[in-house]
C-alpha cells in the first residue's frame, strides 16, 4: 500500500482540481500564486544545505549547496509546473534533497512561463552557461520533473544540434514528454488520478504550445530522434496519467540504443518525490536516484 505520508500529494493534486472546478476562469497569475503558496509546505527542508541565488542568462537560478558537496559535479535542475506555475523556490527543496544524497551542488534554473519555444530557449541557455563557467559536461547530471522533464530531455538534443557536449546523466521524474495527450492511460487511470485529466493536460498543452505542433520534437520528445541521449532513468507513479507516456518514452529510448532505466512505484501520483523528508516512499525514491547517478558523475 502507498506509504501514509505520500496521501498530502494526493491531497494537493486534489485541491488544485477543488480550485479548478470552483473558478474555472482562473488566471495564469492565480494558479501561480495558489502553487507558490501550497508547494514548499510539501517538502521538508533537508537540512546542511545552502541556497544561494545567483542571475544565469538575465533570469533567476538557486545554487543548491549540500555540506560537503563535490565542487565540480552539479545536478542540472528544472522545476515542472506545466508551463505556467511552478519555480526555483517551489523546488528548492525537493532538488535540495537530491543533491544532499548525490552529494553534489545542485544549479535549479528559472525559465519564462511562456510558450513553447521560450522555456527551452531559456534553459539551453542555462546549461551553456554552466558549461561556459568551465564546468565538464560530465561532471554534470540534469533533472527535471513534469514538463520539466520534457524540458530537460529537449536540452540535450538542442545541445546536441548545436555541438555542444550532453550532460553525463538525465534523471526524468514523472515526465511531460508528448504534447498530443493521446495515450491511453489517461482513459484507463482516469478514476486513479487526482488532478492531470485529459482535459487538463489538453488545456495546458494549448497553452504551452500556442498553436505550434504538439509532435515538434523539442515540445513534444516523444518524437524525436532519441540517439546519443546521455543514460537515463525515468521514475513514475502507477495512478499517474502520465504513465503511459513514460512507458512509451523508454520503449524509444532504448530502441535508439539509449542506456535507459524505467521504474513505475505503485499507487504513487504525479511527481510523488515532492513528498521528500516526509514520505518514505518519496524518500526512497531520492536515494534510488542519487545510487543511480552518482557513478555516472564519478562520484562511486
């Protein structure tokens, strides 16, 4: 059974779907400022790290400092929020709790709630940025949740395109990865799901698009040429919409030849890991991220 704990997610994605249907004129501007205030209780401060805020490519960025962290690895981090809410500071901590178990500083990047291809240009410009301050692209692992995991498979293939050197890992949590919301599960774990229903996921698509192809391969990376993507591990819940999609992604994936790992935690909702210092379950699947990566960062 799902740890008790995990249920204050739940409870979340159920309060944003309370709101939904209460105004469903809502603006932008208040689903951000209702995110802003709800998401940070979620999370427990992981203690012995530091946060400093630094300006990366004319935007915000947090330095995520764990005590005794390496100095030259850096978790690569993008906060989800489907486009429209979502920050650096509602995921400080739960990027905080990753790089004090990988034992490495953590870069969260901010990017313009705007639509596609805004966000993608403004963490391309990031990870160029953090490459230009000399740091080794494979000392670097990037992370990103909901459509931040979108965002950060569609960094590496735009670093790809343009010569620049993919990062060393990606860890993707409950990823955003197809614009068109065509997979099945959001039918067969419809009655499961507390908050991301087709209809929503569809508004917040047409959002994010603006009219653009929901199969242009950097919004949608589904559908894209997944070749020469640096090892991955995807981690998703099993009562999440998004489900089919992270099935889908790593069945591509490994058939490009991608290194690939794929872990489905039952009766988990959508980025459950936001739960961190809380739940055992969001807990353990930080540490199970952390093992995964820090070989690959040189880190044992």
């Amino acid at each position: 059974m799902a740890i008790k704990r995990s249920q204050m997610v739940r409870d979340h994605w159920r309060s944003m779907t309370e709101a939904a249907v209460a105004n469903p004129n809502q603006t932008p501007e208040e689903v951000r400022e209702r995110v802003e205030r709800s998401w940070p209780g979620l999370t427990a401060e992981p203690g012995g790290v530091d946060y400093l805020e630094v300006e990366v490519g004319g935007l915000p960025a947090l330095w995520a400092v764990p005590k005794g962290a390496a100095e030259g690895r850096v978790i690569f981090s993008v906060h989800g929020g489907g486009g429209i809410s979502g920050s650096i500071y509602t995921h400080r901590k739960l990027f905080g709790h990753l790089a004090k178990a990988v034992g490495a500083r953590a870069l969260l990047v901010e990017y313009r709630p705007e639509s596609h291809p805004a966000p993608l240009e403004d963490t391309t410009a990031a990870y160029r940025w953090l490459l230009d301050q000399g740091v080794d692209a494979g000392h670097i692992a990037v992370v990103g949740d909901s459509i931040g995991g979108g965002l950060a498979v569609s960094t590496m293939l735009r670093a790809r395109e343009q010569g620049r050197p993919t990062a060393a890992a990606l860890m993707l949590i409950s990823p955003w990865v197809d614009m068109t919301v065509g997979n099945e599960t959001f039918e067969t774990n419809h009655e499961k799901e507390a908050f991301f229903y087709k209809e929503v996921v569809t508004f917040l698509a047409s959002s994010y698009l603006a009219g653009a192809d929901p199969r242009d391969p950097l919004a949608s990376p589904l559908y894209a040429d997944l070749s020469d993507l640096p090892p991955t591990y995807v981690q998703v819940g099993g009562h999440e919409t998004l489900l089919g999609e992270s099935l889908q992604f790593e069945q591509q994936a490994r058939k490009a030849g991608v290194d690939v790992q794929l872990e489905v935690f039952p009766e988990q909702q959508h980025t459950f890991q936001m739960a961190a210092g809380y739940s055992a379950v969001s807990d353990d699947a930080i540490r199970k991220l952390a093992e995964w990566v820090r070989p690959k960062l040189g880190l044992g």
